[in-house]
C-alpha cells in the first residue's frame, strides 16, 4: 500500500533552513525512503539523511524535510504531485 508524503525543497543557509525559495511536492510512494528517491530523480540532487525528515542535497546548499502527508498541509499549501496522482 501507498502512502502520500509531502515533501519541501528549500535553501540553506548557515547550515538552517532559509524558506528564500521553497518547492513543495506531493509524492506516492511506499515508504520515506522511497519518497526521497522519486524527489532525487525529479530535482536531480542526491539527498543524505541529516535527522528524522531532514536530509541535506550533497554538493549544495539545499535541504528537504519529507513527511507523512496531514490534511492540513495538503488545504493551506499549493503542492505539485510527482506520482502523477491527484493530492487531497
């Protein structure tokens, strides 16, 4: 069974999430392991786990936080889905 993650993409700065520019996907897939892998193939990053839903992009200052999806996030927030699926 699937599940839905959402995923943001933003910069860093100082080693922080800086929010200068964010990207915000949907992503279907099996486990976070696996939403990381689709995000690395659309961004064209490959992502190291820092802490429980951070990982860092090797090679540059960026940073994704990948979590379960909450219906709240999925209303207040305009999310592009990767799986090719409708969100909410």
């Amino acid at each position: 069974m699937k599940n839905l993650y959402t995923a943001e993409v933003t910069d860093t700065f100082g080693g922080d999430a800086n929010y200068c520019w964010v990207r915000r996907y949907t992503i279907l897939a099996k486990s976070q392991l696996g939403a990381i892998r689709v995000l690395s193939r659309h961004e064209g990053l490959s992502f190291r786990k820092d802490y429980d839903g951070r990982y860092n992009a090797i090679g540059a200052c960026i940073c994704a936080f990948v979590q379960e999806a909450d219906e709240y996030d999925l209303e207040a927030y305009d999310y592009v889905s990767l799986s090719g699926e409708v969100a909410a």
